[in-house]
C-alpha cells in the first residue's frame, strides 16, 4: 500500500477518533455549544491536511511525501494523547492539550505547506526561465520545453454538422509527407451512450503546411467496416493511432479496435495514407492467440530520425514496440505486422516501466508517440494517470540502445499537463494531455496530443533556441 494512500486512511481515522475521544472525555461538562466548538477544533488540522492534499500538486514529491508523514505523525500522536485524556481524566491544567496538540498540528502543516509552495514556485519559476530562454530541459537527454501556442489551440475540434465527427476529435497520429504535417486524429460521433468509449471511433485524415493550421477531410479514412475485422471493432470503432514509416516508404499505424468487450492493439498499412489495409491484431499469433483475450493497446514502435521522417529500426536484428496500460510493456517483432511480447519466465508479458507513487504518474503510464532512437538512448515519450486527482500529463523516459527493456533514466515530473482550459473540458474534466503524435518539421518538434478526449492541442519546441 502507497504512502498516499495510508495517509489518507489515518486522516479519516484521526478526524473520527480524535472527535469521539475529546467528546467522551468532556461528556459531564455542562456546556454543550463548548464540546462541538472543542470538536471542530481538534478535526481542523486533519481537514487542513485534506486541503493541503488537494493543493499539492505543483508540490515537489519530496514535500508532498513529507505532507503524508507529518499526517500520519499527527495521527498516531493526537489518539494517543487523547486517548491518554479519556482514561486519565484531565484536572484543570490537563484540558490544555486538547488546545496544544491541534496548534502543534498546524505549525508542522503550515511548515510542510511553505516548503510545498516554495517547491512549486521554484518549479514554475524554472519552467518560465526555460520557456522565455529557451535553455536546456531538466535533464540533458530529454526533448523539450514545448510552448502551447495560445493563438491556435487547439487545432481540431469536433464538427456537428458531420455526423461521424460530431461529437469528439482526439488523440491523433502524426507523419510528415510532400511537405506537409498530417494527423489521424481519432473522432467520435454522438451515437450510443453518452459515456467515455459509449460512442463509436473513427479515424479522420487533416493536413498543414505550417503544422498549426488544418484541413481536414471529409470522410473518415479508417473506420469499422464489414471486413474481417468487424467482430473486432464494432460497434465501438478504431481508437488511438500511433503512426511511423518503413524503409520502403509503407506508413506503419497501430491503433485499437474496440467492439466494447476486449480492446486490442492492431496494426494496418497504406502507401498514402488514404486507402488502409488492415491486418488485424498484432499479437494474433503469439502462443495460439494466448493474448487475444487480453486488453492491448497503444503501441510505439522503436525508429530513428531521417530528416522529417520517423522510420522504423531494428535494434539486435528486431523491430521494437513499446505498448499497453497501466504498464508498458515491450514486443519484438520481425517484419512490423505480427508482434510477440517479451515475456518472463512463467510466460508473462515483461513490465520495462510502472507507476510510481508519489509522482505525476502515479496512477498509470501509458505509451505515447513512436520512440526514438537517439545520441542518449531510446527516447521514450509516455502518458501519466495521477493519482488522486486523476489526470493525465505526459512524461519521458530513456531505455538503453543494446537492450531497449532497459530503462536508464526517467523524469521527476511532468512535461506537459493540463493547464488551459480546453483541457479539461470536454467528456475528461480531470484534465488531460495525452501524446500521440510527434514530428519533426521545419528545424522544430510538433508534439500532438488529446485534451479532455474532445480536442487536437498541439505544443512546439525549437531545438535551436
């Protein structure tokens, strides 16, 4: 169990216990509206500990880690003290520590409480240096920062007059080709129940030539259709596409299929990214389909950089994927289309990274654009669930180039999360920047990413400044 997590047990243990206690142990006294005042004095620091969580956010791990032992130090004291105070009744003098141990309880918060604050503005005074410098990102071997420009975000919203987009537009892929950026993006329509993954996905095609500004299609170009891949992916449709290239110039998409029973990860391919062949789910073949009943899905498939193109490499004579939630996992595969996940000795898929509480990702980590091969290592860019509040920001990891189920490093926190407002609104109002799609282009790095699961938001780095 969590340190979180027996924190706010015993927050909801202190409050109860240290109110019952201090009323039992003043049951004679005569003055009733007293009691409830002496009541309400001793849950204080117990609900300013539940503000206090609900603020932490910006906090430092460290402090935030610090706020749940000085709860749960508060806790252990405050019962036994008052504990103390029910069997040894208090003369005059003993009623005092019902008045102490709150103060003391208030002086550690508000201690935990400034370093919290003071953490926080040290991160967004770092994060503000960086954005108007343009300097390094916290750790040499990470990409980044990325700006949200504000003038264009976000970049694909939801059309009601097409009934296939009408409702959701999100979680898009990214390739650049002749020129030009283009996204497949993950729309849904209004139908079916009014719920996160009640509706029904398609894939819609958009393209620029700046990278901010889109024109879309007028049809979707991947879709559930009546194919051999139906009983997969309908009625709840084709969700989530990551996008790279082969050497021959084949555009590689994995994306999930949703029948609203088992969601799988599959792969499809096109020469143009209009007319798609579907190839099913990528781990058809493993163990006399072993997974097929196993809940897969997104899967970033290990390339380098060729100019603006992302193409797909092997590493020790085999292609890689990082996929899956609430860890990532890893496959190999020989020719892109069939995948074997890397399992351990009882057969079980291996864990190459988990959540961590504490953290901004404390809840779930999930694969994000393709990785890339780069001068440090494997670059690996993922999606983070937090815990309690439950949104999703994105971090970044590094895995070693020899054995890509190594991880090397991993970042403290979180590189881009919900701050505007178009984050979290939407069918998510916790808050979402989940990343799908990065490219680069133009001396610059496009990173797409859904907000809310409604809206394309897109944010820039420039490498050069």
């Amino acid at each position: 169990m969590s340190l979180p997590t027996v924190a706010r047990a015993a927050a909801i243990l202190g409050a109860a216990g240290s109110v019952a206690l201090t009323l039992y142990a003043g049951r004679n006294n005569n003055l009733p509206f007293l009691m409830v005042l002496m009541g309400g004095w001793v849950f204080a620091p117990f609900f300013g500990f539940a503000l206090a969580r609900r603020f932490s956010g910006r906090w430092s791990p460290a402090t935030r880690a610090a706020l749940d032992v000085v709860i749960l130090i508060i806790t252990v004291a405050a019962l036994a003290i008052y504990t103390r105070g029910v069997l040894r009744p208090p003369q005059s003098q003993g009623a005092r520590v019902y008045v102490a141990v709150p103060i003391v309880s208030w002086i550690l918060l508000l201690a935990v409480g400034v370093a919290g604050f003071l953490s926080s503005r040290r991160g967004a005074s770092l994060a503000l240096l960086l954005a108007v410098q343009g300097g390094q990102p916290q750790q040499s071997w990470m990409f980044g920062p990325f700006a949200k420009p504000a003038q264009v975000n976000p970049v694909i919203t939801p059309n009601p007059a097409v009934a296939w987009e009408a409702y959701a537009t999100f979680n898009p892929a990214a390739v650049v080709k002749d020129g030009k950026i283009f996204l497949l993006y993950r729309a849904e329509d209004a139908t079916g129940r009014q719920e996160i993954g009640g509706h029904t996905s398609r894939l819609g095609l958009a393209e620029s030539t700046d990278g901010l500004h889109f024109t879309r299609r007028a049809t979707p170009v991947l879709y559930p259709d009546s194919d051999a891949q139906r009983q997969n992916e309908w009625p709840g449709g084709v969700e989530d596409p990551r996008i790279v290239e082969s050497g021959d110039g084949t555009y590689i998409l994995t994306y999930t299929q949703w029948n609203r029973d088992v969601p799988r990860l599959a792969v499809a391919t096109s020469r143009d990214l209009i007319t798609w062949t579907k190839h099913g789910p990528a781990f058809a073949k493993v163990g006399g389909g072993k997974y097929l009943r196993t809940e897969s899905k997104s899967g970033a498939i290990l390339s380098r950089i060729d100019g603006n193109r992302i193409i797909a490499t092997r590493v020790n004579g085999k292609y890689w994927m990082y996929f899956g939630v609430p860890d990532l996992r890893i496959a190999t595969s020989e020719n892109l289309l069939d995948w074997t996940p890397v399992e351990d000795s009882s057969g079980q898929a291996v864990k190459v990274l988990s959540a961590r509480p504490g953290y901004f990702d404390s809840w779930l980590v999930e694969a994000g654009p393709p990785a890339l091969l780069t001068r440090a290592g494997i670059l690996v860019l993922y999606n983070a669930g937090s815990l309690p509040s439950r949104t999703y920001s994105a971090g970044q990891a590094l895995f070693d180039t020899r054995d890509p189920t190594r991880l090397i490093a991993r970042s403290d926190s979180a590189f881009i999360k919900p701050t505007e407002s178009y984050e979290r609104t939407g069918q998510y109002t916790a808050g979402t920047t989940f990343v799908e799609g990065l490219v680069p282009f133009k001396g610059r790095w496009f990173l797409y990413y859904g907000t809310a699961d409604s809206r394309v938001g897109v944010a820039v780095w420039d490498p050069s400044r």
